[in-house]
C-alpha cells in the first residue's frame, strides 16, 4: 500500500468486534485473564493496549521500521531511547538539537555517566574524529531544530556501521511523508507525534520505530519497566491525525516555501533557514534524501531580543507559542523558548541569537500570512 493508504488503513481496521471504521478507544487499565496465564492477547495497559498497538504499528508501517512504540511524550519516547545504553558510554549528538533533547543529555544523563559530544554533523571527517572507543549512539535531527540544518544520512549510517555504533534520528520535522530515514541505515526513528502526526495542537505523544528484532524487544522492555508509555486517548488522537497527515504536509510545504521566498526577499531580513531554498547550504542532500521541505521556516531580521520581541508582539495570526506543527500558524522566540535551558555561550556558538525566530507555518491562506509578517515586519 502506497503512503496516504497506509495512514487510513495500517494496523486492525475496520475493529474486528463491531465493524467499527473509527477505532475504538479501549480506555481500560487492565484485562481479563481467561485462564491462569491465558489471556486474550492483552493483561495491562502499560504493557501493551489494543488502541495503542494500531498506532504503534500505523507508524511502523508508515516509516518502513519493524515495529513502532508510542509514549507519553516526545521526551518520554527520548528518555527511554536513552536507556539502551549505560554508565561510560559515550553519545555523538548534532549540536542544535531541540532545546529538550540537550537539556536531557547534559542535565540528566551526563549524571548517570553518560558521555556526549556536540557538534555540527555536516562533515565525515569531524565526525570520525569525535568517534571515541566508548562511543555507542549517533543522535541527529535533520531538518534540525531550530536551525534546520541538514545532515547527510547515507554518510551519517556509513560511519556508524564502520564504528559500530546505534544511529538515533528524530524525524519529527520532517516526519514520514518527507523523509523515511530506515531507508538510508538509521536503526531508530524517534517523534514527537504532539507535532506533524496529530497535527492539530491538542494532544502531547512521543513514538520510537526500530529495524531489528533486538531493538524492539530492548524497548519494549523498556516502556513496559520505565512506563513511558501513551494513554489510549491520546494515542487515538494521534491516529485520527495521522489519517490526513499527507494531505497536511502538502500545504504546510507549500505556504512555507511561499514564506521563505517572501522573507528572503525582504530588505529587513538578514538571514532565511529552509532547507527548500536554493541558497540553503543543505538544499542539495535535502533534495536528494527528501519528498519535501516541511513546513518550518527560521530567520534573522537583524538585531537581538528587543527588536524580536517588537516583531512577534506585533504579528497576528502567528500566535507566540511554544510547539509547532498544528493547523495554525505559531511564531517562537528560540533562544528563550524552545532552546532556554541551552547555556547562552553554547546558543551563541550553535547560531541560536536572540534574533532568531522560528515559524511553524500553518494551514491558513498564505497570502494572509505573508501579509501578517509583512506588517509585522513595517511596524517594527
């Protein structure tokens, strides 16, 4: 089955109990047992549940992995990733990674003796250099956030395999429609489904999709012993806005690029960050391993946080809030937002100014939206 099939289709639908098209939320903590170790294919929901399990296996199905998992959040689905490893080893992440994801990494797992190494994966050579004999994970995001950077996966897997090491990617951005890693070598996809896959700002998820039978089995026993796991609400949620998913990314591309060309044509402007224009540094590999550019747009207009703060206060339709990927349009400072618990030496060396202003660029008409930052923009 093709793509928009899938998103409609994967998993036990219609439900085998009733014919029910919608999938039933089977909001229920635990099961009855027929048996003294018998069941009927479920005994608790934090090990496993029937609604669940059809999102779980929707995603697989979607990013071509073996199997998926869903969680509580998009932390929780990290948390738990990173717990497949152990005190001493020794972890190679891009470095601007979501604010969350650093915070993770150098407040929380450095204190259970795990090592990281930041740096921008945009060369071989850097990234051999930093391979150490206690590395274990490469982590990358690409189109990264919020900078939305772009890394070249098939020269991210080759040096993995030569190391040896777990390759870790958070497709979050760019999710399956755009980009399916697993067809490049990467062993672990990671979302937030809070984003692009529910779509619509009103549930917060997370969901891992591995490619070996080991790796499914560790997390697994991971989300089982960690309880990480998504509630069955919230994971039908997440299912009802995977059905229009495709549909979505199609006009969230399409106003973003409208966006990005309007911003890089304005005289205000300093700097554009989508990978969907030709004057992006990553353009050419994102075209190579992408169906399209997402729907994200960052920028500089010059200045620091007065002048930033000028500019969001005046915008109207771009709501300044945290997140992104629902239908309507957000605006975030990301230095002080999403990127807050990054140290400001460590922003200021990865290019996160108090400039810098990350859209999530909705449904709405686009030439709306062009004409709500062009006012923005003259006001300021």
């Amino acid at each position: 089955m093709r793509f928009e099939t899938i998103a409609i289709h994967a998993g036990q639908r219609p439900d085998p109990a009733f014919g029910a098209i919608s999938p039933p939320i089977y909001q229920t903590s635990t099961f009855v047992f027929e048996g003294v170790g018998k069941t009927r294919g479920y005994d608790y929901s934090r090990t496993a549940n029937p609604t669940r399990k059809i999102l779980e296996d929707t995603i697989a199905r979607l990013e071509g992995g073996k199997a998926g998992f869903a969680f509580a959040t998009g932390m929780a689905a990290e948390a738990t990733v990173m717990h497949l490893l152990k005190a001493g080893d020794h972890v190679i992440s891009g470095d601007d990674v979501y604010g969350g994801t650093f915070r993770l990494f150098q407040n929380v797992m450095r204190d259970f003796g795990v090592e990281f190494t930041f740096l921008r994966l945009d060369d071989r050579r850097k990234v051999e250099e930093a391979v150490r004999p206690n590395t274990r994970m490469l982590w990358l995001e690409t189109p990264s956030n919020p900078l939305l950077n772009i890394v070249d996966l098939e020269m991210v897997a080759d040096v993995a395999r030569k190391h040896k090491l777990l390759t870790v990617i958070d497709n979050t951005f760019a999710t399956p429609y755009f980009l399916r890693p697993v067809e490049f070598g990467i062993d672990l996809v990671v979302h937030s489904t809070t984003k692009y896959l529910n779509g619509h700002c009103d549930v917060v998820g997370g969901a891992v999709v591995t490619t070996t039978d080991e790796l499914s089995q560790r997390v697994q026993f991971l989300l089982n012993a960690m309880g990480t796991c998504a509630s069955p609400f919230d994971c039908w949620l997440v299912l009802r806005g995977i059905e229009t998913l495709p549909i979505r990314m199609k006009q969230h591309e399409q106003n973003a690029t409208a966006v990005a060309r309007y911003l890089a044509g304005h005289p205000r402007i300093k700097k554009v960050f989508y990978p969907g224009l030709e004057s992006h540094p990553g353009h050419a590999i994102a075209r190579k391993q992408m169906k399209g550019f997402g729907g994200i747009v960052s920028f500089e207009a010059g200045g620091g946080l007065e002048e930033a703060n000028s500019f969001l206060s005046k915008l109207k339709l771009f709501s300044l809030a945290e997140s992104l990927g629902g239908a309507s349009s957000l605006a975030e400072h990301a230095a002080t937002m999403s990127h807050a618990s990054m140290p400001r030496e460590f922003k200021e060396k990865t290019g996160i100014t108090d400039g810098l202003i990350r859209l999530s660029v909705g449904l709405e008409n686009v030439d709306d939206l062009i004409e709500d930052l062009d006012q923005a923009l003259t006001s300021m």
